[in-house]
C-alpha cells in the first residue's frame, strides 16, 4: 500500500485554479520532497491531503484512508507541521504536548514516555517546562516536529520546515529528520522551495502553476537534464541564443547544458562569433532541474512572481 | 537505539470528545491563571460602576427609590455587566488562537469541532462565573442580604448567563481573523447590550420604543431573575417592588422568571449551534 495516492486532483478558488489535475504516489517509509516556487500549489495540494481543504476533482488517500469520505481515520494517521508556528507560546513545552496527547486521545499510559521520548530525539527534553515563548526559531520548530509525532502517526507532513530559519539551525532541523526517519516507522511528505534541501528526499516532484512537471530521485532528476551547465555572459545574448540551438536565457546569462563542459568551452570561444565576457561551469543541481522543466530559475520565480495577469498572480498568494 | 512504542489512537468515542472538551477548557483556566492581573483588574468597572456611578447617583434619586439604596437595585444589574463583559472577552481567546495559529493544532484533530467550540464556551462560562464570585463579595457593601442560598442561585444565574453570552461572543467571531477587528466588534455590542437590558434602570414607565427593545435584548431576561432573586429577600413595600422590578410583560402577560431562564438557555443553545456551524465550514 502506497502511504499517499493522488489522482486526478484539482482545486479552485473562483476563477483561480491552484491545482490543476495533480497525480502521484508516495510510497510507505519515503522521505518525499514537493518543490516548487511560491504559488505553485504545494500547499493547496498538502492542505487537501490533510482534511483541511476540500478538492474540487480527482481523490486521494492518506494512509489508505479517502481524504473526503474517512477525514478523521486519515486525522488520526497523520502528523502535520505547518508553515507557521501553531505553539501555544504561554504554555510550556510539555503543556503543550500535552494537550496534543489529550486532543488526540492517546491511551493515558503511553503519553508520559512517549512524550519524553519524542522531547529527547528533538533535543528538548531539559526544556519541557520552560514555557514556549523563550525559545528560539529553531527550536519551536523541532517542539512542532516532536508535538506532530506523538501520536506516532504514519505520514508526517512537513509544510516548508525549515522556511524563515538561519542556514546552520536549518542544517540541524534536517539532522532531526534524518534521525526521525531512522527511528521512527514513517512515511515523509514535506514541500521547500530550497532546491539544496531537496537533495535530502528519495523522491522529489517538482510543481509549477497547479501541475506536476517532474517526479524521480534527485539523482536522475539531474541525470535528465545533461551533465554540466555553462553559463556565458556576452556582447549579444540575442545573438548567442539564435546560434546555440538549446540554449535558455536566465538572469545569470545564456546557459547551455552539455556533456562535458570543460572541453566544450574552448570550442565555444572559436566557434561562437559572438565575444564572450564571461564564462562559468557548474555540475547540475537541482535548480538546474528545475530551469530545464519550468524554463525559469526558482529565484526569477521567486522575484518576479508568476507570470500572470497582476489580478491572477494576487489571487495566487491564497495557496 | 530504544524503539519506540507504536501508539494506536482509538477511534473517535464520546469518551474522547469530552477528553477533548476537558483539555480546551484546562488550557483556557491555566492561561487565565497565568494571567491573574486581568482577572482582577476586570473588577474595575463594577467597583466604578457601584460605588462612584452609584453613589453618585444615589444623591439625585434620593426619594425615588424609597426605602432601598440605588446601589442595592443596580447591583443585580451589574453584576450581568460585569458577566457580559467576561463572557464576551473569553470568546474572543478564539480569535487570539487563530491568530497565532494555535486555532489550528485544534481542527485539525480527530475530534468532532462541536467538542473544541463547547470546550470554549464552558470555559468563558466557567471564567465569567468565577469572576461573578468576586462581584457578589462586593454585595456585602451595598446591603444585599447575601444568604449561601442566595449565593448558589445567583451563581447559577451568571453560569448560565455567561454560557450563551460566550456563545453569543463564539458566534460573533467565527469569522474574525484579526484581534484588532474583533475589540471595535465587540464595542458595538457589549455597551448597547448592557444599555438596554434594564441593568442600570427600571422597566417601569419606559417610554414605548425603549420598552420594545429592552423586551427585544435576550439580556433582559437575565438581568430580571438576578434582580427578582435579590428583591426576593428584601423586605420592601409592594408598590416599591412594583416600580423598582416590575414584572417583564409580552402583551400584557407577566412572564415567569423560569419562562425567562429557559428563554436564556434556548438562546444560548442556539447560538452555540451556530458557532458550531461557522467552525464546521472547510475551505
């Protein structure tokens, strides 16, 4: 049995349609990656398979659970932890999971050592009755990972985990959910729009404007697109682009992607006709992957927002 | 490394709602523990109320009232007031919740939205309730004969009181995201609702567009029966009873004080519904 199975699913808001006709399977104990840029549908597309949202078309299953018809059987499999910080600030950390264990009705016995449990694997136990509001970013973010486990569900969602920390505190974020997938029997959906934190997932799909344009190990992902990236600046990008068959304009540059860059580019500067002012090569990654399946890169999407009419694109914020 | 034990959540049971139910109001009483100052600072405006508005006013009606205090009248009135105000400051932890997203670890769980929202309201009543007892302390300084059965009915008035007051507030705010929206909100229901209730005046002799809307206002039926309870164990002549706490009539009939709280109660529970129904609705 696949942990999530989506088919057909689509989802509107008026005339905004956030997602449009989505099908894909995660597979039970994967750690599974949903990318895009702001605005693609990832959060619309994970709201709906935790019971918070309610598609337009299509089904899916969380758990082996209909996400329309048996809403509280998939409630009682998932564990979720959002965007934005959903702490009781006032309590303390162990208040609060607490309150998770009374909400979800786990048998009394098992809430004291699962609780420490789950407050040791995230590094917080010395903290528990320290009341939330005195902890930093980092660590309220780890408290909702250990508050989402509790209940030992099977899916844990993971909606941007690690969006609005610094880089090291997200470093250690992903250590915990490296440690958590070795522990714990679970299957991981979670949705970044760091291309580098994708490369921590077995699975990425890659979502733009409400459809799924990619799905496959980063690795072949990468593989797909070509070995090496070259990125030149010239005199005439225009001209450039019309004699490199191929060849994308980005805010870098021209890119070019071949199979070994460091014997192409010597050939470039003889044969271009064009000078060239500057010349760099890079090993795909996944931001390369993603060039080659939206024809931008996720930071032009990020800056320029989606390319749609100015009433479109501020509908599009609703996710 | 230890493995960890599995848990196995049961399937949803009333066992389990009212767990739920118990949780959302525990937390609310800590949070209102935690925060004794507002508690006891909620005091100021029935202190203002009774002993400045009263007193001062009690210069001016000297006479009017006979052999009574206007202090003793308005308190039954007061102590409404002060429940309304409570009440409907309780409801709006709600919109604090949604606000900070705590709101959300709560629908998302496996219990019916009914359990969450009825978690709330018992919490505003049982809040609201609690400051009612620091209210009718202040009894003792204005000559209400505060029997322990006076006491106990009283209390059980303002419970009763406060459960379709927090409902009212639930109702009012399902919708609010912001807590900005929801103080300029609850401005233009809390002093009109007061106003008009026959708190802080008589019934007797009102002029007929006033005497419609105080029948109108469901807070009028609460503020009769405190009233009638107080004057119950007051030793007054019949025509000062007559114009200080005259019967609330509907056509010429006299309704009875259980007719009144049952009008609460049916209020109440149908504010609660609809507080239910506005959390209920999914995107």
């Amino acid at each position: 049995m696949n942990a999530v199975e989506v088919r057909g699913l689509t989802k509107s808001y008026g005339a905004v349609e956030a997602v449009r006709g989505v099908d894909f399977d995660v597979r039970t104990g994967e750690t599974f990656g949903f990318l895009g840029p702001n605005g693609a549908g990832k959060s619309t597309t994970i709201k709906i398979l935790c019971t918070l949202a309610k598609a337009t078309g299509g089904s899916a299953s969380v758990a082996g659970f209909d996400v329309q018809g048996q809403r509280d059987d998939v409630r009682r499999h998932i564990g979720l932890v959002f965007q934005d910080t959903t702490l009781d600030t006032y309590l303390s950390a162990e208040m609060n999971l607490r309150f998770h264990a009374e909400l979800y009705g786990m048998p009394r016995e098992s809430v004291q050592p699962r609780l420490q449990q789950v407050l040791e694997m995230v590094g917080l136990w010395e903290r528990r009755a320290s009341k939330v509001l005195t902890f930093s970013g980092g660590m309220k973010r780890r408290l909702e990972i250990a508050r989402g486990l509790m209940h030992s569900p099977r899916v844990l969602f993971l909606d941007e985990p690690t969006v609005g920390l610094d880089p090291q505190t997200r470093a250690s974020i992903w250590d915990y959910i490296e440690r958590l997938r070795k522990e714990e029997d679970i299957t991981i959906f979670l949705t970044t729009h760091y291309m580098d934190e994708a490369e921590h997932c077995d699975r990425i799909a890659i979502m733009d404007e409400g459809k799924l344009v990619a799905l496959d190990t980063p690795a072949a992902l990468k593989a797909s697109v070509g070995t090496d990236r070259v990125t030149i600046r010239t005199d005439d990008d225009d001209e450039a682009l019309v004699r490199l068959p191929g060849a994308i304009r980005t805010s870098e540059g021209v890119v070019i992607n071949v199979e070994d860059g460091e014997a192409y580019v010597p050939q470039l500067f003889e044969s271009l006709g064009v000078p060239i002012t500057n010349v760099s090569i890079s090993r795909p990654s996944l931001d390369d992957v993603f060039l080659s399946y939206t024809g931008r890169t996720i930071r032009d999407t990020e800056s320029a927002g989606p390319q749609l009419p100015p009433f479109m694109a501020a509908g599009r914020g609703h996710r | 490394m230890t493995t960890i034990a599995a848990v196995a959540i049961p399937r949803r049971s009333i066992t389990l709602d009212l767990r739920a139910v118990k949780i959302v109001m525990q937390r609310d009483l800590i949070r209102t523990y935690q925060d004794r100052t507002r508690f006891v600072s909620a005091l100021v405006q029935p202190l203002l109320f009774l002993f400045v508005l009263g007193s001062g006013l009690s210069s001016l009606t000297k006479g009017s009232t006979g052999p009574i205090d206007l202090r003793t009248f308005m308190y039954p009135g007061i102590l409404a007031t002060s429940t309304l105000f409570t009440a409907m400051f309780s409801a709006m932890s709600i919109v604090w919740d949604r606000e900070f997203g705590f709101l959300r670890e709560m629908l998302v769980a496996p219990v019916r939205r009914s359990s969450i929202i009825l978690g709330k309201a018992l919490s505003g009543a049982t809040i609201a309730t609690l400051q009612g007892v620091l209210v009718l302390l202040l009894g003792f300084f204005v000559n209400v004969p505060l029997t322990p059965g006076l006491a106990v009915q009283l209390l059980a008035e303002v419970f009763l009181l406060s459960f379709t007051l927090t409902s009212l507030g639930l109702a009012i705010v399902s919708r609010i995201t912001q807590v900005q929206t929801v103080m300029g909100l609850m401005q233009v229901f809390l002093l009109p609702l007061s106003f008009l209730s026959g708190a802080l005046y008589p019934l007797s002799n009102l002029p007929t567009w006033l005497g419609i809307v105080v029948r109108l206002n469901p807070l009028t039926y609460a503020v009769h029966p405190i009233r009638t309870a107080v004057f119950d164990r007051l030793t007054l002549p019949d025509s000062v009873r007559a114009q200080l706490n005259p019967a609330i009539t509907w056509f010429g009939w006299s309704v009875p004080t259980a007719v009144q709280l049952l009008l609460v109660a049916t209020i109440g529970l149908t504010l609660f519904v609809v507080a239910v129904a506005q959390f209920q609705k999914v995107e």
